[in-house]
C-alpha cells in the first residue's frame, strides 16, 4: 500500500502558468482520503451514489477529487465528496481496491473552504431534455437498454421512461426547454406514440386547461376502460390481451392498474361471457330462470319478491369453527375499539398519529376477512328447496368491486301468481309469505271488525305489561321491525306487532337523489354488510315467523344487526340550505365523518350544477385567486373540466357538506 501520495508532472505548457495556488495534480491511495469538515455541502445523501458508482465503473474517474493534506499522511476532500463515496462503494464490492489510486488535484490546505465553494458554487445541472435525448443517441448507436441502464447505474426501465420522452414531438421537448410544459404534462404525452395524436390532443385544449388531468382526457378515448376499474378487474387484463385487445399503458405510473383496455367493446364481451359460464352453472342447477347482467340497478332488484332458503344444522365440527370465528370477531372488535381510543388521545398528522392510522386500517382489514369467513360459512349451509328452484330465478351480475355476485331465490309478479294458483288447483294451503295481508273481495272473517279490534287490543295490552320486563326480546323485536324493510318483500311476510316506523333510505331513496350512487365507496359499504346478513337471516318455504331467530340471538349479534338496520333508515337529505346546527351534525361529530373521504366534485356531482361563480369560488378556496382567474374568460362546459382539474385531490368541500361548529348554545 502506497503510504504516501505520488505527484504526476504536469505537461510544460501546463507547468509554465501552474502556481501553489492553483494546486497539483496527484494520485492518491482511496484509503488515505476523508471527507472534510471543510467542504461547504453539509447536507449529504445516498441518493445518486449508485448511478455515481455506475459511472466511474464504466467511464472512470473524469474529474479529479480536490483535496488538502491534513499534515498526517491523509488527505481531506474539500470538494468531491458524492465521487469519494462512489468510490468508496466501489471498494466495498470489491471493484477497487482499498488503496486503489484516485486522481486528485492537491490545494494549499487554507485554501480548502475556498476551493469547496468554488466547486459547489456557478455549477448547471444538464436540463432533463439534454438527458433523454442524450440516452436516446446512445440507442441509436447501437447500445442496448440494457447496456446502456448498466453504463449509467439505473434501471431498464428509467431508461425506457427516458426514451419514451426524448420520442415525443420536437414540439413540445422545445416547450419543455422553454419552462413552458412541464414534466408531468410530457409523461401525460406519452400515453400516445403518434406525434399527431399528441399535438391534436394539446391543441384541442385552451392554454389555461393543459393540465396533466385534462390532457389525459383528451388523449384517452371514452370507449376506453381504466386498468383498475372494477370491469378491468373483473375480466383481468391478461385474459383481455390474449383475446387480441390492446393495452394503453402509462410507463411513468408506478402501479401496473395505470393502464388503458382500448378495445371497451371487447372487454364488456368478456365480462359477458365470464357471466354467462357462472350462469350456466346456475341453469344446471335446475332454477326456474336465470339471466346474466353487467349491471342491475336497484329498482329493478328491488321488483322482486325474494325466497330464502333455509339453514341445514352445523355439524360439530362446524359449530366450533363458528365458535372460533365469533371469538376472533369479538377479540377483532375490542382491539378496534382500544385503537380508536388511542386515536382520540393522539395529533392526527403527527409520525405516531400516521403509524396509529396504518394499524387502525390493518385492524379493520382483518375484522372485515373475519366478517367474511362467518358470512362464507352461514352461506355454505344454505339449503333451497325444490319448489323454491322450480318457482324462483336467478341473477348473476359484477359487484361494484369485480367479483361474482349470484342472486338466488327472485320470484317475478308472474312467478308468484303461477306459484299460487298452482297450489290453490292441487287444494295445497298458499303460504302465509304468498298470501295477501286481507281477506279477498268479497270473503267474510270469522269474526267481526269490530271483535277483533276488541280482542287484539286487550292482547296489545297484555303483551306491552310482558315485554316490559324482558330488555332482550324488546331488543330483538325492535332490530326484527328494523330488519323488515330492508331484506326483501319475500323475506318478512308476517306483520310486526311494534308500531315504530323503518323506512329504508339506502339505495332506493339515495340512488335516485344522489349522481353515481351505485359506483360510490358508501354504496359498496352497505351493499357488503346487506349481503353479509342477508345469507345469515332466516327464510324458506312457508316459515311462518321469524322472530324466533331473532330471540335465539345473542346481544352483540342483535346490536351489530340493528346498527346495519339502524343506518339503512338513516335519512338527512334536506331540499333548502340550513344554518344552524342539527342531530344529523351531531351525528356526524360523532362518528368523526369527514364527505372528502366520501366524495369528491366531479363535474357530473357538482361542477355542472352550480353557476360560474361558485366554480370560480370552489377553486379560489382550494388553489387559490390566481389559478382561479382564467375561468371567468371560459365558457361553461371549459370552465367545468378546468375547474375538475385544479380540484382534483385538494380535499374540496362545498359547505352543505363540510362540519359544522356546534353552537355555543348547545
């Protein structure tokens, strides 16, 4: 190891102008190098330290390290520190060796800040456009991906980005150089190959709407289907380019679902015909009809009676599994409950807040799976009877989150009629669910009106005097009234005794109130849990109550359930603006709701439904006066998609729909 540092001559035009000021070139062994307490760069990082290294490992050291010797055998660099660690880590994988010799150039040691700030201080980076055209030269000198990634010490894929850019039109890299487009305008550019197609799409667009957004949605065509849409899911992007269909995808995103389907048409195809094979199955199983749907929307659903089937007895076996799965759900739901307390004590934007929220969304992501599993296993008991598959139909459609969602046990207006006559021809008793609640026009009771209202009413008496003192059946008949309403017309065919009013707002009300309802987080939310205790309730052929599974019930199965029923009747929609404070806030406080989790102001649920003025006010709040201004020079149909851009991802709020403060009064 060379213990001291070897001076190399400088040539003679070189030695004629050099001075002690101006430093010598020397080699120095990298073990006697150090980073200096000089150097005026305080702030160091690794990041680039691996390109670096790239660099020196296929071009060599091209610039020389500037140092000072330290007056024991060592030598601080004073500027050169991102190369010293470069090679550093190309000693510690043993491309160099520890005392590899490293060109350096050697100053006067009280020149060393001087010489440090020299370095850092008049330097241009090489602008990005410089970058990929240079490494798209490189290609075109015969140099592979590959080869060219190894060269620089970067992945393949930063240098297909790289030459994605450096092929777009001359006209927009000029732009870019110019500061007028910026980066994320070009990789929106990229999406499409045809120079044409790129400037068409730019120029389609006002100078004001060139967001990277709106951009998008002009170079993407609307027959189109986004690669993490639930429809993509569903037919799997695989299975769609096997069958021919071509892909758009956007090599910037750092998710594989950024993507594209071109061919829409192909795609609902597919989705079809994934439909109609678990159709099939359906078919064979003997129902009475059954169709497959890309979508069903709720009023129709909600035209059907509904049959349910009913539930074989667990085996032993089952039953402990059960029993495993309530205990975990119990453990699931009081571990949710200490998080939530923990949240309530801790600043949400704090690093502890951020790490309590991952673990809140981990605990309720198990809880969930949980769900599911006792949901799976309820189903896997369900048992329908002969008459119910002769009578009843099926419909197979998607779910809102891509899957299979099978519908069993739909009986049509003309299912039921056939059904009832046909019972009534062999002298066979209608079950109570088919029958009407009246005696037919015409048919007199065995008692008189007037007699039963006697009767019933000293029965209404006594039952009101028993149920006083039974909390758990008062309980269970008050979540049984709930429950009416929501699981069908087929399902709860007995008249409840309890006169308290349920009436269902999800879906039906709120489908027809609320733009895109169907496709909305909330809406998934309630159609998950309605489905999940909809395959738990009890039904079947000609049950003729089903209270009594309700009073089998433990509490905390009744308490969940009335919870789901509880909020299915939940309605505070309003037609005027309100200012003061009501129950439906107080609610909201309580349950910590925030709407920009829920909603977000597309043009479709708001933009195109308020006045210029309030779009001007929306983005005025979110972005700012500035970004707001050119909006009073567009016509409306510009200004909506302008304002759809800048709101994008701001959090936005209109105020029907942020908290209000509870008044000092209450």
């Amino acid at each position: 190891m060379t213990d001291t540092a070897t001076i190399v001559d400088a040539p003679a035009q070189t030695r004629d102008v050099a001075s002690a000021s101006a430093g010598r070139d020397v080699t120095i062994p990298l073990n006697q190098l150090f980073h200096s307490a000089a150097n005026v760069r305080k702030q160091r990082s690794d990041q680039g330290i691996a390109e670096l290294a790239a660099l020196i490992k296929s071009q060599g050291l091209l610039q020389r390290l500037s140092v000072t010797a330290d007056g024991h055998g060592r030598y601080a660099v004073d500027a050169g520190g991102r190369r010293l660690a470069a090679c550093l880590s190309l000693a510690a994988e043993g491309y160099f060796a520890q005392d590899q010799g490293i060109d350096c150039r050697l100053y006067e040691s009280d020149r060393a800040v001087a010489i440090s700030m020299a370095e850092n201080s008049g330097r241009m980076n090489m602008h990005p456009a410089d970058e990929f055209e240079a490494f798209a030269r490189l290609i075109a000198e015969g140099r592979t991906e590959k080869q060219v990634a190894d060269q620089f010490g970067v992945s393949v894929l930063t240098v297909q980005r790289r030459m994605k850019l450096a092929n777009l039109a001359p006209r927009f890299i000029q732009l870019f150089r110019d500061g007028k487009v910026d980066m994320d305008q070009l990789k929106v550019l990229c999406l499409v190959d045809d120079h044409a197609l790129q400037v068409a799409g730019w120029d389609s667009l006002h100078e004001y709407n060139r967001s990277a957004y709106m951009l998008r949605q002009a170079l993407v065509n609307d027959d189109e289907v986004q690669g993490d849409s639930a429809l993509a899911k569903f037919v799997g992007i695989e299975a769609y380019e096997a069958e021919g269909g071509i892909v758009r995808r956007d090599l910037f995103s750092v998710s594989t679902d950024e993507c594209w389907l071109q061919d829409g048409a192909l795609v609902q195809k597919l989705a079809l015909a994934r439909l109609e094979e678990a159709a099939e199955v359906e078919r064979a199983a003997g129902w009475s009809w059954v169709e497959a749907h890309l979508r069903v929307d709720y009023a129709t659903m909600n035209g059907f009676d509904r049959e349910r089937p009913r539930a074989r007895k667990m085996t032993d076996e089952q039953a402990q599994g059960m029993e495993v799965w309530k205990a975990l759900a119990e453990d699931a739901r009081a571990a949710i409950a200490a998080l939530n307390r923990e949240w309530d004590a801790v600043e949400e934007d704090s690093e502890e807040g951020e790490a309590l929220a991952v673990r809140i969304e981990k605990a309720e992501a198990d809880a969930e799976q949980i769900r599911e599993s006792i949901s799976l296993l309820h189903a896997s008991l369900a048992e329908w009877s002969a008459k119910q598959i002769a009578s009843c139909g099926v419909i197979v459609t998607m779910s809102h989150d891509g899957r299979i969602e099978v519908t069993r046990g739909l009986m049509r207006a003309q299912d039921k009629k056939a059904l009832v006559a046909e019972l009534k021809k062999a002298g066979r008793a209608v079950p109570a669910h088919l029958q009407s609640g009246t005696p037919a026009k015409g048919e007199r009771g065995e008692f008189s009106e007037r007699l039963m209202h006697d009767l019933t009413a000293h029965r209404t008496a006594a039952l009101q005097a028993a149920l006083m003192d039974n909390a758990h059946v008062a309980l269970a008949l008050v979540v049984h009234k709930q429950a009416g309403p929501i699981f069908a017309s087929g399902y709860f065919h007995s008249s409840s005794p309890l006169k308290v009013s349920a009436q269902l707002t999800c879906n039906t009300h709120l489908s027809t109130r609320a733009t895109g309802y169907g496709e909305s987080q909330a809406a998934s939310v309630m159609d998950k849990a309605q489905s999940r205790w909809g395959d738990r309730l009890p039904g079947g052929d000609g049950a003729a109550s089903t209270l009594g599974w309700f009073i089998k019930q433990d509490d905390a199965t009744l308490m969940e359930l009335l919870a789901f029923c509880t909020a299915s009747a939940l309605d505070a929609m309003h037609g005027r603006e309100r200012t003061s404070y009501d129950d439906s806030d107080a609610l909201a406080e309580a349950l910590g709701l925030d709407m920009a989790d829920w909603w977000t102001p597309t043009p479709a649920k708001y933009l195109e439904s308020v006045s210029k003025a309030q779009l001007i006010e929306a983005v005025t709040e979110a972005c700012g006066a500035e970004v707001a201004k050119p909006v009073a020079g567009m016509k409306k149909g510009e200004a909506v998609a302008y304002c759809a851009a800048k709101l994008e991802g701001t959090r936005w709020l209109p105020a029907p729909l942020k908290r209000k403060a509870v008044e000092t009064a209450q």
